[in-house]
C-alpha cells in the first residue's frame, strides 16, 4: 500500500472542516506532482491512521491514569477574583474606617497606584465609588480628599439611621412572631459577642459588632433598598467612632439599650421601640450616646463649604 496515497486521502476528507489539514494537503500534493517518484511520508506519519488523527484532535492534553502522581499544579482551583476596582475600593474604605486616611486627607490617584502596583483606570473607578457613597470629596481641579466629620455630619448619620432602623423594625413587627423570634435570637447572640468585647475592652471589635447588630436588625426587614441605604450609614458611623470616640453609647447603656431593642421586637411593640430607637441613636445629653465627645473634637473642624 502507498502511504503517501492513504495520508493524503485523509487529509483531503479532513480539508473542508480543516483549514491547516487543507494547507498541508496542497502543499504536499504540489510536492508530490513535481517528484517523479512517489512521495514517501516520515515513518512515524505512516503509522498514523485516520482514527487516531482524530483522536488526537479532541484530545490534545493527554490525561493522567488512575493512580498516577498529580502534579502539584494540577491541585489548584480557579481564583474566583473580584474586579481589581472594588479590591482597591475596599482596602481604601477599611483605610478610612481604621483611621490610616483621616478626614481631609488627600488620596493621591498616582500615589495609591504605585503603591498597588496598578494602572490608574481601576483606582480611578475606586475613588469615584467612595465619592458615590459619600467617604470622599471630589473637588475640582484639587483632587479628592477624605470626607471631614463635622457635629452636623455627625448628627445626620445617626438621624438617618434611626429612620432606617425604625422603618425596618416596623416591617419586623408585621411579621409573625415565629419570625420575631428568629430575628431575636440572631441579635442575642450578637449581643453575647458584643459583652465578651466590652469585657476584654476591645472598643473597636465592639464597635464593629454593634454595626453588625443594627444590620442584621435591618437585613431581616427583607427590604433590599432599605439594606443598600443603611450600608453606607453604618461605615460612615463606624468612622466617626474611630474619630470621635464619643460617638458611641454610654458603657453602662451598651448592653442593656441592645437587650431592650431585642425585647421589644419580641413583644412587637413598635411604639416602645420608636422611642428605645430615638434614645438609643440619639446625640443629645439625656440619650444613650455620650455627645460631649463629638461635640469637643469636631468644633474644631470647620463645616465644608467656601472656595473648596
């Protein structure tokens, strides 16, 4: 049998659905007709067969057998990765919160992206997310700088929560005490974490699960608008208690205020819990929150307005 004849019989079956098979074919047809003796194929071209060229093809990565050593390579697993402009956005944010960046800080667009080892585009889309939510302030032709915390910012931070939380508590008190019940016993055991805080005077643990309190409290209203606006209020509350530790309920009202918000969710009395919430979240002298700490330091910080 010529071998030369049979391999170019299957690469011209092949030709139509393969555009490299049908370039070699008329390259070697071309060889053959000028050759006055028949073209001869590489040994190891006539071994193949039409079968396990197409074996070959849906198959290129040979797999291991059964038993065989796995490479270590083979062991890792697809990075299911975020996109590197909400990477950035949250590492700033929890800058933000920690106090690294203080109010009226400017961010650097080139600085933050050397530092990162990034272009400018994903740290641009950062910045403009964090002057969406309201942590930063785009001033034209400046650059954008970290909020300021003013007694007016302050207060409407928890103004607008106590809205939230109220409209949310409201939905919770509708549902059926069964449902009641279940939101109890999540805010319990975060109530019981928030003691082993304030027991180990762990004031920043403490005030990070007090947020998560009021999240959840929101969360099981299962109102998702209500959710994505409280979301913003509550890191912006967590900066201000990292800048103004006042800002926070007195340490004889933090664990007792928490348990009667739960209690009253329990009894559905939404009249009892209007006015736990309003004390609760409130800055005046007769409420939980101790103002005079806010009040001290943020009348040094001029309110935002003027040229900038």
């Amino acid at each position: 049998m010529d071998f030369g004849i049979a391999a170019r019989s299957s690469l011209r079956r092949c030709a139509p659905s393969c555009g490299a098979a049908q370039s070699q074919y008329r390259m070697r047809r071309f060889d053959c007709q000028q050759s006055t003796t028949p073209y001869r194929w590489p040994a190891i071209v006539r071994t193949l067969t039409l079968s396990t060229i197409r074996r070959a093809a849906d198959h290129p990565h040979p797999r291991p057998h059964s038993g065989a050593r796995v490479n270590g390579v083979q062991t890792l697993s697809v990075i299911n990765s975020r996109p590197t402009a909400v990477v950035i956005a949250d590492q700033l944010r929890e800058g933000i919160i920690d106090g690294a960046f203080a109010p009226g800080d400017h961010i650097n667009e080139a600085q933050v992206a050397s530092q990162l080892h990034v272009s400018r585009g994903p740290v641009r889309e950062a910045l403009h997310r964090l002057v969406q939510e309201g942590l930063l302030l785009s001033r034209p032709n400046r650059g954008v700088f970290v909020q300021e915390l003013t007694v007016r910012v302050v207060e409407e931070i928890y103004e607008s929560r106590e809205v939230i939380e109220c409209a949310a508590a409201e939905s919770i008190v509708k549902l059926s005490r069964e449902q009641r019940e279940a939101t109890a016993v999540r805010l319990d055991a975060i109530v019981d974490r928030m003691q082993v805080a304030l027991e180990s005077d762990d004031w920043t643990g403490l005030g990070r699960i007090d947020l998560e309190f009021h999240t959840t409290l929101v969360g099981d209203a299962g109102n998702s608008r209500l959710v994505r606006a409280y979301a913003t209020l509550a890191t912006e509350a967590l900066i201000s208690l990292t800048h103004f530790p006042g800002a926070y309920p007195k340490p004889d009202r933090v664990l007792p205020g928490h348990r009667e918000i739960i209690e009253q969710l329990r009894a559905g009395d939404m009249e009892a819990l209007h006015r736990t919430l309003h004390r609760h979240l409130s800055l005046s002298g007769s409420g939980d929150v101790a103002d005079h700490g806010v009040r001290a330091r943020a009348t040094a910080v001029d309110e935002p307005g003027g040229d900038d």
